[in-house]
C-alpha cells in the first residue's frame, strides 16, 4: 500500500483526519502532530503495516513502537495497569507520557509492534489533531517519531517532509509541536515504576505524583528500550557539548545568552531566559536548522540538567555520542 514515490501533504482539518484515518485504515503510513513530536502512524493491530513504519524509518526491527490511543479507557483495553500505573495515567494523560506494562491478554497490538515482548508501550496524546485521529480510527495506531532512524525528530511537518517523502503515504500537517521532546517513557512492571526516557514531563513531576522517588532503572539496555541508541539524534554536523567558547566555523546552538553576538557560521538560543520548556520546545526544529548551515560541528552551550533538562541533555548526549 506504500505509494511508491507520493506523500500527499494535507492540512490537518477535518477532511485530512478523514483522509488520514482512511490511510491507516488499508495499512497505510500516515504521519501526523502530537504534543511531543509527529508521529509516524500505521495500525498497530497489522504486522504488514508495522513492518512499513520500520521499512520507512530504516530501523531495526528488534525496537519496539509506543501505542497510540484516543482514551485512557482503550489503553486500560490494552494492558494490566497496577495501582502505580494507574496513578500516573490518571494524573498525566491525556499527555507526553508513555506508560509500558504488561500486554493484556485482549492487547491488540501485534507482535511486530511489542518485538515479541510481553509488555505494550501505550500513550493518550493530548494534540486535538492526534486525538481526532485516534478517535476517528478507533484502533491502536503505533507510532515512532517520523524521522528516519538516527536522526532529529521532526518537530515540524517540513521535517517530517525532508525526511520521508516518497517512503509514506500521507503528511497531515497540524504545525509545529509545542513540547518538542518526545514523551517520557516509565515502565510499571513487577511492583517497580522505572525511567526508561527522560522526556516531556519531568522525573520530579512524576515523583510528585507518586510520592516516592522513580526507581532505579534496571531495564536500560538495547532489548528493552533500544531507542535508547547512543547515537539516536544525529545530525550531519558534529556536535560538541559543554562548550566554553565557540569558533568561527562552527555553528552555536546557546541557551541563555552565554555565547551572544560571538563569532561564528550561526547563533540559535534554546532560550535566552533560560526557560527550559521552550528549550524543549525549540531543541529539534534548532538543531534541524543549524544543521542546514552546513557548519563542520555544533557548539552547545552547557544546560542546567534540572526538570526537562534532563531529557534535553539526554537527547543533546545522543546527538554528540559517536556514529557508527
Ligand atoms: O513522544 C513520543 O513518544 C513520540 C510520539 C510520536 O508519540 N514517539 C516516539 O516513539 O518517540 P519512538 O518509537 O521513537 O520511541 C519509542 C520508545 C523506544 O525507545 C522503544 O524502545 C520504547 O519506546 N518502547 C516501546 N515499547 C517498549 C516496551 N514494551 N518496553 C520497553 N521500551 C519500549
Ligand atoms: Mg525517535
């Protein structure tokens, strides 16, 4: 069903939602806006429609895809929710949070989907577009952020373009994302609640809600959260963390201010005020165009590693980790 070559790009109105949930409905690819970033979308309940999202991506096939579905009701369908999942899914969706438990036995998500684990990794976005589209569809859709694998997600429809036409059916652009990171991902299995990605909501937001701290991750490792790759956001340039001072042929990727008006090929600011939410926000869409400049590398300026900045560090390491 891939349309070889043709990836009609809709404006996310009612009649794109319709056309897009008709995609998924015959095993298409459609991508489309969540809270977080936009999603790479096919039925999950369809191993062929799985195997075309990796396919599209380019990714190994051992790595797991998050669920996507309309209402915290269709995920309770899906898997065995304990007293600390629910907790979370009641404080936190709809919302940038992906909850992995063990599948239920009516899961729905195909075995391709899970790579063959027994637990399902499932998410309520809170994007009214996503939302609408889940609705409308009424099934599980698993969805990847919509990038080919290794590189930044897409934050914008324009990314998701540059990055997949010709290997998807459709683009249902709804604008820019707001949160910019993807969703964090906390896995509630054998009486322990684990970070398994730092992401959209703070690990203190989470404790909060819990009243006790996260605990230690044991599962970090490729067979469980594979998207865990060291070097999962790639961009083309090198990237240099922690920089003291900058290059003239490098391009800077700032926050705060600290490297305002230096010389160099480029100056973004994740956030002059040092909002790490718009930090978040402005993370992938910055190193997208940074990236563009052509510059030989990425100075980046250091970033506090409280609240969201954990997962903007986590993500910042990924882009500097070694390519192999
Ligand atoms: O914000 C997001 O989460 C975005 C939007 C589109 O919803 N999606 C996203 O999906 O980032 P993806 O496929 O790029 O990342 C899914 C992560 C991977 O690290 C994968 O290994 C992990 O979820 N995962 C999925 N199922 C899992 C499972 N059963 N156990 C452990 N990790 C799992
Ligand atoms: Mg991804």
């Amino acid at each position: 069903m891939k349309a070889e070559g043709a990836t009609e790009g809709r404006k996310a109105g009612p009649e794109g939602i319709q056309a897009a949930a008709a995609v998924l409905d015959r095993g298409g690819l459609a991508a489309f806006p969540t809270e977080t970033v936009y999603g790479l979308g096919g039925d999950a309940r369809s191993g062929a429609a799985v195997a075309r999202i990796y396919e599209a991506k380019g990714r190994p096939s051992f790595n797991p895809l998050i669920a996507h579905v309309a209402t915290p009701a269709q995920a309770f369908a899906q898997g065995r929710f304990e007293a600390a999942a629910l907790q979370l899914a009641e404080a936190f969706w709809p919302g940038p949070l992906t909850l992995v438990v063990p599948a239920a036995p009516s899961c729905t998500v195909c075995d391709l989907a899970r790579a063959g684990l027994p637990t399902v990794a499932l998410r309520v976005p809170s994007h009214p577009v996503a939302k609408a589209l889940l609705q409308r569809f009424g099934a599980p859709v698993a969805a990847p952020s919509a990038n080919r694998s290794g590189r930044i997600s897409p934050t914008t429809a324009d990314h998701v373009a540059a990055d997949l036409t010709g290997r998807i059916d459709m683009i249902l652009n709804g604008g820019p994302t707001h949160v910019g990171l993807e969703s964090t991902i906390v896995a509630c299995l054998d009486d322990s609640v684990e970070l398994l990605r730092p992401g959209g909501i703070p690990r203190e937001v989470l404790e909060g809600v819990l009243g006790r701290p996260l605990d230690a991750s044991r599962r970090i490792g490729p067979m469980i959260a594979p998207g865990l790759l060291a070097s999962h956001y790639a961009p083309h340039a090198a990237v240099r963390l922690d920089a003291g001072s900058v290059r003239p042929d490098e391009a800077v990727l700032d926050f705060g201010g600290r490297f305002e008006g230096a010389a160099c090929i480029a100056h973004l600011d994740l956030s002059p005020e040092r909002d790490l939410r718009e930090a978040a926000a402005n993370l992938f869409g910055h190193l997208h165009r940074l990236d563009a400049t052509g510059a030989r590398a990425i100075a980046v300026a250091p970033v506090p590693l409280a609240g969201l900045g954990e997962a903007i560090t986590d993500r910042l390491r990924r882009a500097a980790a070694p390519r192999d």
